[in-house]
C-alpha cells in the first residue's frame, strides 16, 4: 500500500484536514449515520450549499461526488459522495463498481480542489449494508490505484468508527 495512506479510529467530524468525505444519500439533505454527524457539527452552511448544488445540478447519483465548505468543521471542506445500497446477488458487480467510484470521484474532485490531505469513512458499511470485508478491499485498492497514478494528494486518511472496520483495515493495511 502507498504510503500516503493513514489508519485512524475516531469521529471524522474532529479531523483537521483539508477535506473529509461524507457517505451521504443522493438528496444531500443529510440523514443519519456519518451524514448526520457532519451536518450537525459543520452547521448550516453546508446544507445551505448542498441546496444549491440540487438546485443547479440535480441529486448526486450513486458512485458521483460533489464539494462543498466545511461550515464550521476543522476540515476545509466536505466533499459528499453516495454510495451504494447493497443487494448483492446478481447487482454486487455493479455495487462494487459504484462503491470503487465514490472513492475515485472524491479525489478526483479532491485533485482539481487543490486538496493535500483527505479522510474517508468506510462508506456504504452502516445504513447501506455492505459487507465490510469486501468494502475495505474495495476502498483500499482503489485509493492505492489512485495514488499509483496521479500525484498531488499527500496523505489519505481511512478512519473507521467501529472496531469490526477498524479490524479489517487494520490487517488489509498491515499496520
Ligand atoms: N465518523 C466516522 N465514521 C462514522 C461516524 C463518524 N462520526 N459515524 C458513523 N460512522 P453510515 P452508509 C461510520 O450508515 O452505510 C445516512 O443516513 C459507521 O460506523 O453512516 O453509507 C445517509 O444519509 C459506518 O462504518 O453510511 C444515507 O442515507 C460508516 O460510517 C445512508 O446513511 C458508514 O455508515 C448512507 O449509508
């Protein structure tokens, strides 16, 4: 694994980085889980921007990412990115493929921002039901994949909030 790539456990609402991501729904008009948590400490502004983005360019579609403040948060901004309810059986191609794009657009998005340092919940693994196993092997290659290919981001962060997450990254990252 590249080694711009940090485990953390904790509450991602407390990092200072430049932008933490949120496992958000495609309204953007927050919820419960990860998503509820950030709007509650970042305040009103990001849902202020987030209606905006649904105003000009409709609901964010699952695997897509789009970028606002960080209202009242440490980080500078959040970049919200939906992922994938999982169904598995004859969909868990696609829901896999989704899972892996919400990893890529947020640090493309992350890229064109001028972003250094950017933390990830393990998104999908709550509300949305997907294995955490597999989610972990998703977001881990994925983002090693990234940095492979494309400088400028300088550190990423996976934080996990419950030990079972905490576990698995822990062996997959051999750390
Ligand atoms: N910091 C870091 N990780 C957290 C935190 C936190 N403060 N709180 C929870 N997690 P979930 P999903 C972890 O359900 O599965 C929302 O209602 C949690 O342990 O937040 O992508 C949205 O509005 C879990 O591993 O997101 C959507 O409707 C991970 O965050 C839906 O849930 C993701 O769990 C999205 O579901």
């Amino acid at each position: 694994m590249d080694t711009k790539i940090k485990l953390q456990q904790g509450d991602i609402t407390k990092l200072q980085v430049d932008a933490i991501v949120n496992a958000a729904n495609s309204s953007l008009m927050g919820g419960g889980g990860v998503d509820g948590a950030i709007h509650r400490a970042g305040g009103k502004q990001i849902l202020e921007e987030c209606i905006k983005i649904v105003d000009r360019q409709g609901r964010c579609k699952t695997g897509k990412a789009v970028i606002t403040s960080g209202g009242n948060l440490p980080a500078k901004y959040v970049i919200h990115t939906v992922g994938p309810v999982y169904n598995g059986g004859k969909n868990v191609l696609k829901e896999e493929e989704q899972l892996a794009n919400c990893y890529t657009n947020s640090l493309m998005l992350a890229f064109d921002n001028g972003i250094k340092t950017i933390a990830f919940p393990n998104i999908s693994t709550g509300v949305y039901r997907f294995p955490k196993q597999r989610a972990a092997e998703i977001a881990t290659e994925t983002v090693d994949i990234f940095l492979e290919n494309q400088e400028g981001i300088d550190e990423v962060i996976f934080i996990c909030f419950d030990d079972e997450n905490f576990g698995i990254y822990k062996k997959l990252l051999a750390v």
